[in-house]
C-alpha cells in the first residue's frame, strides 16, 4: 500500500503500518490527512498502526483525543496503535489518566519509545 500524502509518509512494516508525521506543527490539512490514512487503515486493512509523532513539539488536546479514540476502536479489533515520539506533556497527560497501556501495550515498547538518543 502506498497511499501518495503530503504531510505523512506511511509504509507497511512487519505486521504493521508505520505513519510518520512530516510535518513540524499540526494544523487542519495535517489531521485532515491523518484521518483519512487512519480510517482507511482501520477499514481497510488487519494491521496494528505504529504512529512516529517526533516531528511534532506537542499535540493539541484534539488530537490526542481522536488517537485514543483511534487506539480504542483498534483495541475492540484486536489491533494495537503504538504511538512513538510522544511529546512529554502528552505523556503525562497519558500517565495521569492512566491511559499509557492504551498506546504503549508492553513496557518494552514504551521503554524503546522514550529512550533518548546517545550522543
């Protein structure tokens, strides 16, 4: 699957799609984008979703609530969304609803998720 968008570049990994946000702030066109590949993704494929969001220095509270809806709706299809890069607030934000496992299924993931580049 190789779906032409501007502001995501998305690939098919092992077992999984990987998106990956190119843009440095969101806006309209990015999440009107990331709704389009997501729903298609869901409807359209059995894939577990891994979303790289590093580019992005935070994410509007909007956001993050249609990714934790997304993750809920894969969750009941037995899929997972895996979201990496998280900004620190976001995480937080996650933390303190106890909402980490949604998005990070394993601890071992979430430890590759927020381990920080040597060097």
């Amino acid at each position: 699957m190789a779906k032409k968008t501007k502001y995501l570049n998305v690939r098919e990994v092992q077992n999984a799609y990987e998106i990956v946000i190119l843009s440095k702030k969101v806006h309209n066109e990015l999440e009107e984008e990331m709704d389009s590949v997501m729903h298609m993704l869901f409807f359209q494929t059995r894939s577990h979703i891994q979303m790289d969001l590093s580019n992005l220095p935070y994410l509007p509270i909007t956001l993050l609530t249609k990714l934790l809806n997304i993750a809920r709706d894969l969750r009941l299809k037995k899929r997972v969304l895996v979201l990496l890069g998280l900004p620190i607030s976001s995480y937080m934000y996650l933390k303190r609803f106890g909402l980490i496992r949604l998005v990070f299924p394993s601890e071992a993931i979430l430890r590759e998720s927020q381990r920080q580049p040597r060097g």
